[in-house]
C-alpha cells in the first residue's frame, strides 16, 4: 500500500486514541482490545513497507514501548504453543506379519508414523 493510503489509514485510529479517556495524570489507561487489534495489524502493514516503529508511534498518538509491546504479544500469540488437533488413522502394515499395528499421526504440516 503506498504511503498516503497508510497515512489516511491511521487518521482514524489515532483519533481514536486521541479520543480516549485518558482520565486524570498517573492514571494506566487501556486501549479498547478492538482498536489495539486494528493499530497492531496497521503497524505490521507499515513495518512491511519499511518503515520505523518510532514513526507509526508517533502518527498514531503512541509511545513507541507500548506499540512495540503490543506487536511482540500479537507475535506470541500466534506462535504459542498449545493444543493441537490431531488425527490417528491406523495404516496398513508395509510388509506382512508383525506382532506391532502401526498407526498414523498426522499433526498441522507434520506426518510422522509410529509403530507399537
């Protein structure tokens, strides 16, 4: 996306930043979780594009540790590890005989076949 269309893009969320209750001084203030969504995929999109993190902070009406912070929680999010769906299909021996009845485990983008 060119740089203008990104600009216009941030128009409305750092509005929305702006707009915010912030409350008094010494207050912690928290980002509604939608809008923390849409700032984070909008500055992945402008970091795809080159550009700094100190510059989408500052067009956004943010601190430069906070957008960083939220990235890297994006980030690990979408690699945690946890459960997995899995899929156990027994499979036909490949030679005949054998006391063990080998299975099938198939996981996201991994196969592997165990024996018992």
């Amino acid at each position: 996306m060119e740089a203008d269309a990104l600009n216009r893009e941030a128009e409305r969320p750092a509005a929305e930043v702006a707009g915010c209750g912030r409350g008094e001084l010494g207050k912690r203030w928290r980002c509604p979780a939608r809008l923390k969504f849409r700032i984070v995929a909008y500055a992945r999109q402008c970091r795809e594009g080159g550009e700094t993190l100190v510059d989408i902070a500052v067009r956004l009406g943010l601190v430069e540790s906070t957008l960083g912070r939220w990235i890297r929680r994006e980030r690990a999010k979408e690699t945690a590890v946890g459960f997995r769906a899995v899929s156990i299909v027994p499979v036909a021996p490949a030679h005949g005989g054998g006391a063990g009845q080998a299975v099938e485990l198939t996981l996201a983008r991994i196969s592997h076949t165990l024996s018992s």
